[in-house]
C-alpha cells in the first residue's frame, strides 16, 4: 500500500470513530485567568468582569505545560501517523469559532473532539505535508455553548536549517548558509549556463566572455552578437556594481519567497548588467556587493547587498 | 456602522515579551512560542504569536472599534506568515455585510513578511 493510501485508511478509521469523550477542562471559567488574558492582549473592554471574552473559549481546555493528549484524542492519533510517515512539522492554519453564548464565571467547560477531514498530500511553501481539520465542541453539562473548526498543516520541512559551510578565501565573498525559511525557485541550468551556476557553487560570479573578441555578454548564450564566435569563455568578476534599476515585488507570491522583496538590475564594474534579488532598502545608483546563498549541494544563489562606499 | 465602513488601522508591536505573555496567558506552552533557540532549531526565524492569540487580537481589534456593547458571534482566521518577535503587525478592518442587527467585517493583519492573517468576525450590534 502506498504512503498516502495508508495515510488514508487511518484518517478514515479515525474520523469513524466520531467525537472523543468529553474532556474536563482543568479549571472553571475563573477571572484571575481572563485578567492574564486581557492584560497580555492589552484589551480593555469592560465587560469581562464575571464574563469571559469569547475568543478565550480554547483556552479553557488547553492541555498545559505538562499536558498529554487522550488515547481516543483525534488529532492526537492523525499526528501520531503523520509523524511516522516523516511528517514531522506542524502549523495550524485555519480556526473558525463560533459563540452560541458568553460564557460566565464559575461555569466548567469540556470539549469533545472529532476529525472531519484530512488532505494530502499538498506542496505547500513550507513542505510537503497534510491538511488535517477537526471540529471541537464545548460544552457545559449538556448545552454546546461554542463550536470551532480547526486546520493544521503537518509537513515535511523542505529545508531543515544546514551548519556553516566553509567560505572560501577571504578575498572571495563568503558562501552564507541559507536561512532555514528560503526555498529558492530552481533556475533551468543548461549547457550555455552551467559555467554560472558551477562559479556560483564556488563563491565566483562568472561573466561569459566571447572567445573570440573577448565581449562580455550577461544573460549568457551560445554566440557572440559582435564577432559570431561559439567558442564562449568567462570571467570571474570583482561582484561589486551599482543599482540601475530596480523592482519591488509585493504581488503574486511567489514559492518559497515572503513579498515584498526586491529584484534589482545590477551594473557591474565590470560592465554588464545582471538580475538579482537585493537585501535591503533600494535606490538606483547605490554601491552593491554580491552574496551567495547556499540552497542546497547543487544550487548556490548569488543576491545583493548594500555596500559602504571606500 | 455600514457596509464599507473601514475600521482605523491598528498597530501591535510584537515584542519577545508580548509573544511570550500571550502564549502563556492563552496556556499554549510550545517552545516556538517562548524559546528562541528551540524556534531556530525547529527552522523558524524567531519566536513567533501563537493562533490563540492572533484570535484574541483579532477580537479586540473589533470591539476596540465597535465598542463593548456588541456581541462576538463568530471569528474566522485563516493564518499566512508567522508574526515573529519584532515585527510590527498591522490590522485593517472594513465592514462586508450588514443583515439587522449582525454584520460581518473582513479583518486583515499584515507584518512586512506579507499577510499574517486573514478572517471575519461576526457581530451583532444592541437592539
């Protein structure tokens, strides 16, 4: 049986079994712990006193510092396989409460607990992973007094964080570690590219140069547009140029990126103009110095950042 | 309050001490909430505002404006980029529906990572 089948059966066998027992939450509805609440929030309002705000509803039954979940608990079971097929993160995504009445001082919550959906898997910004919803109902005695419907995502974390990398020498821009949330689109590496990405790889940021003329020519292609020549060569530039022109790109998001960033035309020193994402507040004639990102074994990114004038 | 009616834009400076506070006044005791070491471990940047707590100021951001009279029928929130310590989180507010006495307001809060959440909250107004 394959992972997602397996995965399948179980989240149906679970949802089969409908609503868990009813579990007590630890305290009644008490006002030391709606003052925390309002006090940590910083809201004002009035009128909870001998009132609890209705947004405080899962606090009630939280499990606590020590708290382990019930054998029957639902979301419980669904993250336990989850887990064991490698889905191994998780972030809740969706909470959708609804108040059929405030809830007063002294009344004592508990809340049952069943699983309504779960999806995958999904590629996601963050991983592969699962969407798992539950439905969650409080109660005192036998009133339903608020509902909420509730997703998380388990997933498979696309980048785990990587130790340094070993930079390259000193007079070469050091090769950063990717910051754990960075998940580069992949560029379509090809015989008139690969040199690129190889000097990437190794701290060098390589201009194709004409073997021919000697022209140098970014983006880099098969032939030089002034003498003809196939025979290209490259480069290693210094990696320092100024901002020519630049974007910042707030909409659509992109995979893997948080908007806005932005996408500068970058001259270099040395002539031509090359794309590149900028780390930092843009303006168009400011002295940049390249970095490169390592994404993983096979990509390197080069980006930009602002650099003190000498 | 009608239909198209914005709501002021509010700020919540989301400093280590405010996330730490309201992961524990909301009795969630995950470590990304309140330990920044745990978080970068587990591939987070920093330390980040719990779902209790972005439900709970999405609240507040309502009846701030509304005031304490109305009543919260129902919050709605569905969460994009985690509000991390140090980020500044920016709510909007505009009222979508309006049937008597319950009315619907679309809230968006947005950190400079992009949107932190984005919902609906049901109230209804006194007679």
């Amino acid at each position: 049986m394959t992972d997602k089948a397996a995965i399948e059966k179980e989240a149906a066998r679970i949802a089969e079994q409908g609503e868990c027992a009813p579990r007590l939450a630890r305290d009644p509805v008490n006002q030391p712990m709606i003052n925390n609440w309002l006090e940590a929030i910083g809201d004002e309002h009035p009128g909870y006193t001998g009132t609890a705000p209705p947004a405080m509803v899962q606090v009630w039954t939280m499990a606590g510092l020590h708290g382990q979940r019930t054998l029957d608990d639902p979301l419980g079971a669904m993250m336990s396989i989850l887990d064991e097929a490698g889905y191994t993160s998780v972030v809740a995504t969706n909470s959708d409460q609804t108040y059929h009445r405030y809830l007063k001082v002294g009344e004592h919550l508990s809340v049952t607990t069943s699983l309504e959906d779960v999806t995958g898997p999904k590629r996601t910004g963050l991983g592969e992973g699962w969407f798992v919803t539950t439905r969650s109902t409080w109660w005192v005695g036998d009133e339903a007094v608020a509902e909420m419907r509730f997703r998380v995502l388990k997933f498979k974390p696309a980048h785990a964080p990587r130790p340094e990398t070993a930079s390259a020498q000193s007079s070469t821009p050091a090769v950063q570690p990717a910051p754990p949330e960075v998940q580069a689109i992949r560029p379509s590496v090809n015989r008139d590219t690969e040199y690129f990405w190889e000097g990437t790889r190794q701290g060098e940021l390589r201009i194709q140069r004409c073997g021919g003329c000697g022209l140098l020519r970014h983006p880099p292609g098969p032939m030089c547009p002034e003498c003809g020549a196939t025979k290209p060569k490259y480069l290693v530039s210094e990696g320092y140029g100024v901002v020519y022109s630049y974007v910042v790109h707030h909409h659509p998001q992109v995979p893997g990126k948080q908007t806005p960033f932005v996408i500068a035309l970058i001259e270099l020193d040395e002539g031509v103009r090359m794309l590149g994402e900028l780390d930092g507040v843009p303006s168009v004639g400011q002295r940049v110095e390249v970095v490169f990102t390592k994404v993983d074994d096979d990509l390197t990114m080069p980006s930009w950042r602002p650099r003190a004038d000498r | 309050m009608r239909i198209g009616d914005s709501l002021p834009e509010w700020h919540v400076e989301a400093t280590p001490t405010f996330v730490i506070s309201t992961a524990l006044a909301t009795r969630d005791f995950q470590d990304v909430h309140h330990d920044r070491d745990l978080a970068i471990q587990r591939g987070s940047k920093d330390i980040f505002i719990n779902i209790l707590t972005t439900t709970g100021l999405v609240q507040r951001y309502v009846t701030d404006w509304a005031g304490p009279e109305v009543l919260v029928r129902q919050v709605n929130i569905k969460l994009g980029a985690p509000c991390f310590a140090y980020d500044t989180l920016k709510f909007f507010g505009q009222v979508v529906e309006r049937e008597q006495r319950d009315l619907t307001i679309e809230v968006v809060g947005r950190t400079a990572h992009g949107d932190h959440v984005t919902g609906t909250v049901k109230i209804e107004v006194p007679a």
